[in-house]
C-alpha cells in the first residue's frame, strides 16, 4: 500500500516548458498532485529536443534534459491556436486547481486565457505566470533566459576568479531557483484558496529569483554600497572558508566559527595562530586573509587530501572532497539516501533519474509517472475529464485540434 500524499486531489494544468516552470510542477508531481501538462501537438516541449544525450532511439527517443525535470506528469496535446482546443482547456479549468505557464508576457492572455477569463470560470484557481522580467516594468516585454538573467542579476560579476572573466553557474541556476520560488508562492496560494475559496495570481520572474537569491551578497553591497569583488572560491564574510592545495589535489575547508578554527589550529600544531590577535576571530580573520591564507596554504601542502578531509571532518571541521558529477552521483552516502531512482519509460526503457530530495516522514515524494512521451495521455485524460468519445477524439485529432 502506498503512503499517502500531500498533495492528493490537486490538479494542475501546466503549460510551462524548458526548466524554470517544469522544475516546479514536477515538485508538485512528486508531492501527489495530478500534473497535466499541455503540449502543442507536434513539438511539445522545447527540451524534448535538446539532445544528445538521449534514451532509446527513433521516436521513442526522449532527451536527458527532458528527463530531468518531467517526471510524474501526464502529457496531453492541445492546439492553443485553435478555438475548439481552448474550449477543451477552459473545460478542464472546472476541475483544476493551479495553472502554471512560462509563455511570454501576454501570450495567454491572447488566447483569451488569461487569469481573469480563467477564474470566471473557477474563482478559486491559482494561476502562476513565469517570466523572465515580470508582468511590468521596462523590461517585461523582453525574452527571459537562464543565461541573461546570471548576467543581469550580477551572479556572474562574482563568479569565477578574481583575475579573470565573469563566470556563469555551470547549471542554469537562476531556472531551478524560480522553479524553487514558484513552487513556494503556488502553495501559499493554494492554502489561501482552500481558506476563503479565492484563487490569486502569481507574478514570478527569473530575474527577481535571482537578486533574491544573491542573499548575503546583495545585502553586503546595501549596507556598505560597495560593489561586491569576485572572490573566486573565497567567501567574502568568513576565512578560512575555500578550497586549498594538499600535496595531491585540492579540497574544500570551511572554518565557520572561531572554536572550529581553533581545532584547526591544534590539527596544525599552530596554537600561535589562534592566539594571534590578527586571527583570533572571524572579522579579523577577514580583515588579515591576506596574511594568514599562505600560511595555512603552506602547511596543508605537506599532506595528501585523503589525511586532512579525514583529520578535520574527526575534530568537527566542516571539509569535503571537490567531486567531479560522476563522483558525487556514485557517492555511496547518495544511494543510501535513495536519491539515485530508476523508472521505466513508455517503450520499456530504464533510465536512473534524480529524484526528490523532499524527505517528508508522512507524505514522502512518489515517483508515480516516467517522463511522458508526447501526447501519451490525451485520450486517457479527456476521456476520463471530459466525457469524450472515441469518434470525438478522432475527429479532433483529425483536425489538429489535439
């Protein structure tokens, strides 16, 4: 018998596609709500086709971008363009409870799907808008993707080395931080609806997700209005808090407070060091990185990694390998955690997946649905939804309705 879930009786019509609005839905999924998501009928979802890699081979083929954020969602296909396939989405609205979509600022709004025509027909619907800039301001208009929005967010001006050029994230960060976001905003939304029976309407955008997201680094520029340096692998707040060379590679150090540094100071047979004034606590830490990073760089050489990541994580100091992908998704502690699942696809293929790192005790994530090819569930959800017979499911394919 399966657990139950948090999110049972939830229905969602998701029109989003690529990262940002997939990322959440899929949350939802994985709570227990019924994801629907709505494809055109012949492309689907832009990732569908960002490959390779991909599983399987021919038609059956589904990308290892697609993958990642689609499971336990059915796919249905509809043709927005038309006005019998907006009838079909107006029907399923009646019985739904959020709507997401990532589409460029009034785009369903032009298909007389928008939030106000939608919550005359269900008031108490949560409608969810993705953007890259918001619904208003200067910049709504424009095209909102991962990579412009690290530039403009100022990620990338404190990325990379301090000697060099900006760098990126290399994952499409300011995406899965929306997702993140949207996901939060959603439920909020939904606890209010199920209080006063009111839906509301969320305005998300990337960029916003992203300043927020600079936490700690917008906060130093507000308070002092100096502009952040790119500090490479360095914390601007806390030293030691970096990666370091040992006599075979590098690895991560991170002294969090002053009792951890002077553990660490014991490990190094270098008492004088925490008794120095210059480094006895954190802001005079930050205020001497100059001087005190070479002297603990030099002493951190003469071992391998393996001595000191073993002898600091045994006196409580945070420390940590630098994995490659490979070496953190084969990382015995991950499969003990479960986090590393496997699925069958529509044509029977297995393909491991990351999957929930939600570990509720009561309402644990279930990975209930693959991945879905395109337009795997139209007939089984309009039939089940929508009463729809089988001559009417023809006729409408027929017509490139559905």
């Amino acid at each position: 018998m399966t657990s139950p879930q948090a999110l049972d009786g939830i229905r969602v019509l998701d029109f989003s596609r690529v990262l940002a609005g997939p990322t959440c839905t899929m949350l939802l999924g994985d709570m227990g709500a019924d994801v629907i998501k709505i494809e055109h009928p012949t492309r689907g979802d832009d990732t569908r086709h960002w490959g390779p890699p991909w599983v399987s081979d021919g038609d059956d083929r589904q990308s290892a971008y697609f993958i990642s954020v689609n499971r336990n969602k059915r796919s249905v296909t509809i043709n927005l363009k038309d006005e019998r396939g907006r009838d079909i989405i107006r029907e399923l609205v009646k019985s739904s409870h959020i709507v997401i979509e990532n589409f460029k600022q009034g785009q369903m709004a032009s298909f007389n799907l928008g939030y106000d025509d939608l919550k005359a027909i269900n008031p108490a619907l949560v409608y969810c808008s993705i953007t890259g800039f918001g619904q208003t301001g200067q910049y709504s208009q424009r095209p909102g993707y991962d990579y412009v929005i690290q530039a403009m967010s100022g990620l990338m001006s404190i990325t990379g080395p301090s000697d060099g050029e900006p760098h990126k994230v290399g994952v499409a960060i300011s995406d899965v931080i929306t997702g993140l976001f949207a996901s939060n905003a959603i439920l909020s939304a939904l606890r209010h609806a199920e209080r006063t029976g009111e839906g509301q309407y969320i305005d998300i955008s990337l960029l916003e997700s992203q300043i927020a997201a600079l936490v700690n680094i917008a906060s130093n520029f507000l308070v002092t209005e100096q502009t952040p340096p790119r500090l490479g692998n360095l914390h601007p707040n806390i030293v030691p808090y970096q990666t370091f060379s040992a006599r075979d590679g590098e690895f991560v150090l991170a002294v969090g407070n002053d009792s951890q540094f002077n553990k660490l100071c014991q490990l190094m047979k270098r008492d004088d060091l925490a008794q120095d004034p210059r480094y006895a606590t954190n802001p005079q830490r930050v205020a001497y990185r100059d001087e005190l990073v070479p002297i603990l760089s030099e002493i951190f050489k003469t071992q391998d990694v393996a001595y000191w990541v073993e002898q600091l994580l045994t006196m409580g100091i945070p420390a940590g390998l630098i994995n490659s992908v490979a070496q953190a998704l084969t990382d015995p502690h991950v499969h003990e955690r479960e986090l590393i699942q496997s699925t069958q696809l529509m044509n029977g293929s297995l393909v491991d997946i990351v999957g929930s790192p939600l570990n509720l005790s009561a309402t644990p994530p279930q990975l209930r649905y693959p991945p879905p090819q395109l337009g795997q569930h139209t007939d089984e959800i309009l039939r089940a939804l929508l009463n729809l017979d089988e001559a009417t499911l023809a006729n409408y394919r027929d017509e490139r309705i559905i």
